[in-house]
C-alpha cells in the first residue's frame, strides 16, 4: 500500500506539475505589474496587444486578429519584450547616397528632413545621422530619431520618415544611387560597329 500511494504521489505531482508551474508564474507575474493590460509584447515568436492576465494564462492579440493563449510559465522562463514599457521608443532606418556627394551636405540634409516629421519626437530626444558604410553603390547612412512606442507608431513614422527623406534629397539634388556593377575583362573586348540592324 505504501508502494501505491508513492507511486501514484509521484504520478499525480507530474500530472499537475504544469498547472502549478503555471498557477505560481501566473502570481509572480500578476505581483511584478510589468507587463500591463495593453502592452504590446513579443515572447517566442508570438507577438500581440494583452488583453487579459490570469492566474495560469495569458491573452494576446496579434496584429492580425488572431488571438493567441500562452501558459504564463512560458512567458515567465523565457525572454519577454515588451516594446510599450515607454511611451517612446528609437526606430533606425539606413538611407544611401552617391559617391559624388558632399557627406556633410547629404547628412544635414537628412538631418532636416527627418526633425520636420510630425511623428517624429524632437523636444527631448535629437535626431542622428552617422556615416555608416561604404557600400557596393553608395555611402550609407544610419538614421535613427524616436517616435511612440505602438507597432502603429514605428509604421507611420517610418512611412513619414522615408518620404521626407526621398524629397529632401531630390530637392537638394543629391543623388540615391540604383544599385549598378563595373565589370572586368582581362581580354580586350571587340565591338563590332559595323553589324547590321534587324529588320
């Protein structure tokens, strides 16, 4: 009898082993209040709005509508983004420019571009722009500036960002360069000007 009942202890604690690993990160998370209802938050490829915290389970929205039920274990043993912990947040684009270009030119340019943004934040936070590369067919540049923190926020603004950017530079008539590739040839190569034209 004694057997039995440790061998169906044993049993019983691996069968509700998940619901109180679940029950106690469900406490924990509810006493730590750092992840809110509202917060957008990416946990093991699921990425959405919380929409509700409970005891053993937590509610996500993703963006497309879907509604996803994640075991608070899981969120609470595995790396936890949650991107509206402020109200702000940094976004970073690159922009390229040709190799004919004045770089401190092109750079205030952007730089100008990017500060007349509606969604972009200039009172406390500055807009940079930093030479980052010479790439195959341009001087990149990185660009960075904050604007709010939804998932909304970073599209708009960047949507914003890019197109003030694009027309800035094609008023200053600074070049953004088609990706293009000079080819090598060890042997002369021979141009025949004399073929005739089809018909």
């Amino acid at each position: 009898m004694l057997a039995g009942l440790g061998i169906g202890s044993v049993a019983i604690g691996f069968a509700f082993k998940d619901i109180f690993e679940n029950f106690l990160a469900g406490i924990i998370i509810l006493v730590r209040r750092e992840m809110r209802i509202g917060d957008f938050v990416a946990c093991e490829g699921y990425e959405g709005t919380v929409e509700a915290i409970l005891v053993r389970e937590t509610h996500i929205r993703e963006t497309d509508g879907e509604l996803v039920i994640l075991p608070n274990s899981m969120l609470f043993k595995n790396p936890l983004i949650i991107r509206t912990a402020l109200e702000q947040r940094r976004t970073t684009i690159f922009c390229g420019v040709g190799y004919g270009e004045n770089v401190d030119e092109a750079r205030s340019v952007i730089k100008t571009a990017v500060a007349s943004c509606k969604t972009v934040i200039t009172e406390s936070r500055p807009v940079q722009v930093f030479a980052n590369e010479f790439a195959d067919s341009s001087i990149n540049f990185e660009v960075s500036w904050w604007t709010g923190s939804r998932p909304l926020d970073i599209r708009e603004s960047r949507d914003e960002v890019i197109a003030a950017i694009k027309s800035a530079l094609d008023n200053a008539g600074i070049e953004i360069p088609f990706p293009h590739r000079t080819l090598t040839f060890n042997d002369p190569v021979r141009i025949n000007a004399n073929r005739p034209s089809p018909d």
